[in-house]
C-alpha cells in the first residue's frame, strides 16, 4: 500500500472521529437546553396524569409491614400492596379525567383538592343506561382511593361519607351474571370441586403449585425444627406463628393447602375437606413440586361462590346448636346472663344468630380478620 493511500485513509479516519464528537457535542448541548427549559420556563408543568401517578407510585412500600407502619403512625403515607395501588390509581384516573373535563383551570393536583366531594357526590347520582346507580362498594373503593391519594384524614370533617354497604345489595356470585352464559360448568367441573374443597382465592389458584400441599405430620416437623433454633429470622419466625396457629385451630385435620401470597400479601394454612377431599390430593400429589397446579383457571369462574360454599360448608362441620351454647357472660346493666359465644346478625339480617366459635375458625380459613366479613359475604343459606 502507497504512503499516498495511507494518508488519506488516516485523513478519512480523524474527519469521521471529528464528525462524531461534533455530533455528541450537540446533542449534549440539546439536551441541557431541554432540561433548562423544564426547570427554568414557567410555562413547562406535568400535567395531572403524571403528578397523580408520581404521588401513588412514591406511597410504594411493597412487602413492609402494615401493622408496624400503624403503629409508627407513617400507615396514611403508604401502600402495603400492589393490587390495592392498582385499584387506587385506576380510579385517580377517572378522577383526574373528570377534573379535565368538569374544571379545566385546574392544573395542579393541589387545586383540583377542593373537587374531590363533588365528583364522588357525582358518582353516587351517576345512573347507567339500565337506571342503575353504581354500588356502594365502588363508590367506598373510589372515596378511599381518593383519601390516599390526598392523604385525608378520617378526622377531618370534609372528609367524603360514601354510602353505607347493605347485604342485600350484594350482587356478586348472588344471581346470574353474562360471564355465565361463557362458562362450562361440565368442562371446568374438577376446578369447581377444587375451589369448593379449598377455598382458594384466584391469585393463589393460579400460582398454586405441587409444594403447597401439607400434611399435619410435615407441619409438625417443621414447627419442631423452626422452634429448636434461636437464631431464626423475620420470615421465619412468621412462618412459625402460621404453622401454629393452623395446627392449633383445626386440630381435626391432617391435610392443608399453603396460600402463598394471598391479599395484603398474607398467607396462611387452610384445610382441605368435604367429598372431593381425596381427588383433591391425589392432584396435588401429581403436580410437580415447582409445577402449576392449574395451568389454565377460566376467568369466568365464580371463585368467590365456590370459597363461600368453602365457608359455608367448614361452618356448618364447626357450628354447635345455639341452645347447647353456655350462658357465660353477665350483662352488666340488667345482671342477666347471656351467650358471649352467640353472634346476632344485623340490618337485613337481624335475628340471626350464629355460632362465634364457628365463625372465627371459617374466618380463619378463608383468610379474613374480621367474622362480620364471613357472616355478611360467605355463610349462605342458613
């Protein structure tokens, strides 16, 4: 190759090097122009969208634990679990699409603070095609969405009253509904003795897998070696506590289902019963340790009406006749003894009385605190 070539190459080579920093130099220069401009120009603001989105997405603390954040009083700056930030800013959403329509000179979320009581009063009078108005539930989601997002306390005295919530209200898995009309119930009839047998939630139905079936002995063992040890960490400890208290609640059964990651990012151990009981292990047993039970769950499924036969059925095994109940209790007003074991229903359902013992271990199962939870949306047909 001649010198001739050579130098013309290494020309061609330091005009193409030049080139390039020219290029990133402007290009470095275009961008701190832009970002002066978000930081300088008063005219440059983010929009509702992105300041409601940047307020929730900031509450973030996945995992943490909510009682403790109760107890140190930072709970009202914080969402605990994905599924509830989901809901909250689907409906921060429609709000701030209905201040950009209704009230279009606010432009901070600050402004728009003063509207929050008219549009959830808007969405109580909303009436759809069919004449009917949106549940007390929705709006009770909705107003708490809100709250969390402007941090309202449930002192203040401007703070939304939403509707109060009737049992006789309840539409959800209480009459036919168009999913239905798209569901097998010959097709999917071994995914229906499962959930009734279970009392599976859907988001553990779908991730349930070969591992999570336990048996009384496999707790026990693991309650013995967690407890030899002193040196057990945070999670470890809380399994314990969960092994314990299910071996210690349902002390007649033998075989339980882990619900890993339930609501609020709970789990817990649940007994397997009724018929199906043997079907259900034997495809426990059939699934892989690490495989997925279900690889499919149709989403027209009435998981919720399958886990409220699951209660009603695990009540029904627990409830003792009302007049076997003791008098162990003494009114303090009258001096009358009365059934402190005895839960007496309300509203529509005043008169009816359960058994509390029942209730707590059904409430237990089902993955709830509260046994008015389990009397008012699960116990059926008593």
């Amino acid at each position: 190759m001649s010198y001739k070539k050579v130098g013309a190459e290494m020309v061609a080579q330091h005009n193409c090097f030049e080139l390039r920093n020219h290029l990133n130099i402007n290009r470095i220069r275009t961008e701190r122009s832009w970002s002066a401009v978000g930081r300088k120009n008063k005219s440059y603001s983010k929009d509702l969208h992105q300041q409601a989105y940047e307020k929730l997405t900031g509450m973030q603390h996945f995992g943490e634990s909510k009682k403790a954040a109760v107890e140190d009083g930072t709970e009202k700056d914080k969402i605990f679990s994905y599924n509830t930030y989901s809901t909250y800013w689907k409906h921060a959403k429609y709000f701030v699409k209905w201040i950009q329509t209704e009230h279009p000179e606010c432009t901070t979320l600050k402004s728009a603070k003063k509207f929050v009581n008219e549009w959830l009063q808007s969405r109580v009078d909303q009436v759809d095609g069919k004449g009917q108005h949106l549940s007390a539930w929705t709006i009770q989601t909705e107003a708490a969405a809100l709250n969390k997002l402007y941090q309202i306390d449930k002192a203040d005295p401007n703070r939304f009253q939403p509707p109060k919530r009737n049992r006789s209200e309840i539409k959800r898995s209480r009459v036919s509904a168009e999913r239905d009309k798209h569901f097998s119930v010959t097709n999917n009839d071994e995914l229906i003795r499962f959930c009734k047998g279970t009392g599976c939630r859907r988001n553990v139905l779908e991730r349930l897998e070969g591992r999570d079936m336990w048996t009384r002995a496999d707790m026990e063992k693991e309650v013995s070696v967690l407890s030899g040890r002193t040196d057990l960490s945070d999670k470890e400890r809380k399994h314990l506590v969960v092994l314990k208290d299910a071996l210690e609640v349902f002390p007649d059964h033998d075989i339980f289902i882990h619900h890993r990651k339930d609501k609020n990012g709970r789990y817990r151990f649940a007994p397997v019963m009724g018929p199906d009981k043997n079907a259900i292990i034997e495809r426990m047993r059939n699934t892989g340790p690490n495989e997925k039970v279900w690889q499919y769950v149709n989403s027209n499924a009435d998981i919720h009406g399958y886990r409220a036969e699951y209660a009603t059925a695990m009540y029904k095994s627990y409830a003792r006749p009302l007049n076997q109940i003791p008098y162990d209790r003494v009114n303090k007003g009258t001096g009358k003894r009365f059934q402190g074991d005895v839960y007496t229903c309300r509203k529509e359902e005043s008169g009816k009385k359960l058994d509390r013992q029942a209730m707590k271990k059904c409430s237990k199962a089902l993955g709830h605190n509260r046994i008015s939870v389990v009397a008012d949306n699960y116990i059926r047909g008593l």
